[in-house]
C-alpha cells in the first residue's frame, strides 16, 4: 500500500510491502508509479456549491489539532485566477470565504482531481493528523513542525512496524513521515479496518464519487 504527500519537489510516496519501506520522490502523480490502492493527504471530491461534511468532522474528531484540516470550498471557485476572485467567489456561493492556506493547495489539489479521474489506481483521501490520532490513540498535542512533534511521529509508525528512512531526497522529514501515516491508512483501507468520516461515506462530490477522509 502506498501513502501521498505534497512536498517541496512534488509529491513523497512511501510504499509498503510486507516489513520493507520505500520511499520516493517525483515531480508529478503519475511519476511515482503508484499501484493498486494509495492515500493521499489532499482533497479528492468537490461539491459544486457548499462545504464537505468531512473536513468539519475531522476537525471535530481533532479538537487542536483541527486547523490542519481546511474547509473545502465547491468546484467553482477553484475555477478562479487568484486568491481574491477566488475568495470573492467563495462568499458569494457558501456565505463565507475561504483561508489562503486552503488556496495554497490548488496545484496540487487539481493535479489530484484530475489524477483521480483519470487512473485505474483506487485513490484514498487520507488525513494523516487523523492517522497519528489513531495510532496514538488521541490526538498529538506536539507539532508536526517541531523536533519532539516528528520524534514522536516517528516513534508512532515504528512500533506499528513501519520504519521510515531518516530522509528522502526533495522532501522535508515531516512530509515524508506524513505519507508513511498516510501508508498505514491505505493499508488499513485495504485490510477493510480503517475509519471514515463521515461514516458512512454519504457525500457524493459533483463526479459522483465519494467524499470522505480514511483513516
């Protein structure tokens, strides 16, 4: 099972097969070569107005740690060329605006929709903050950002067996430990084991695939 995280070269995927870890980097989705199941840690499935139900309740389930979830907005306003028309656009179709965090994952957040729609691959959304929480058993008070937070995050996925290399070329240590989580998620997606938000996954995006977050 593979995880997917954006990262400063592009994308980081960590593969799992049996006790063996590898890692990678590449420039765009289709240059992981990714196969069969995968996670990603981006949103897959817009609405063509209104908000998802999953973020709203990942955020719930993560109390602190919730503002690493960000409100999706519908599909049109992704249409827009920056982040003004883009916010003005927002509003005028949900009511409120949307966070220039969330703008920031446009690039890549397309890359995956379009990805998504036109692979065989089973693509997964996956929420690695939700993953830690779950190996953890409640959420990490610790950062991702700080030295004690990826320790931690580190100490987490060794002793579910998977050992995560200390670095991989193009991405920071923090998105690498983020898609070895995400891994985890996809495994246990695959394994049948895995949670959803919501559950059942009852949202359906404007492509009629689902919306929901695995974890």
């Amino acid at each position: 099972m593979t995880g997917i995280d954006a990262c400063k070269s592009g994308w980081v995927a960590v593969t799992l097969s049996g006790a063996a870890v590898r890692a990678r980097t590449a420039p765009d989705l289709a240059g992981l070569g990714i196969e069969g199941l995968a996670g990603v840690d981006m949103p897959l499935g817009l609405l063509a107005d209104g908000w998802r139900a999953a973020d709203a309740l990942a955020r719930a389930v993560l109390g602190r740690r919730g503002a690493s979830v960000f409100a999706i907005p519908p599909r049109p306003v992704w249409a827009a060329p920056d982040y003004q028309t883009a916010n003005r656009r927002c509003r005028e179709l949900t009511g409120r605006g949307m966070s220039a965090q969330a703008w920031g994952l446009r690039a890549r957040l397309l890359e995956a929709d379009r990805f998504r729609l036109g692979s065989r691959i089973r693509l997964c959304e996956v929420h690695p903050e939700l993953s830690f929480a779950e190996l953890a058993g409640a959420p990490l008070a610790a950062s991702k950002h700080s030295p004690g937070g990826r320790a931690l995050r580190r100490a987490l996925l060794a002793q579910a067996g998977i050992v995560v290399p200390e670095r991989v070329a193009g991405a920071a240590e923090d998105d690498l430990l983020d898609a070895a989580a995400v891994a985890w998620s996809a495994r246990r997606v695959a394994a049948g084991t895995a949670r959803v938000l919501p559950d059942p996954p009852v949202q359906r995006g404007d492509d009629g695939a689902e919306i929901a977050i695995w974890y």
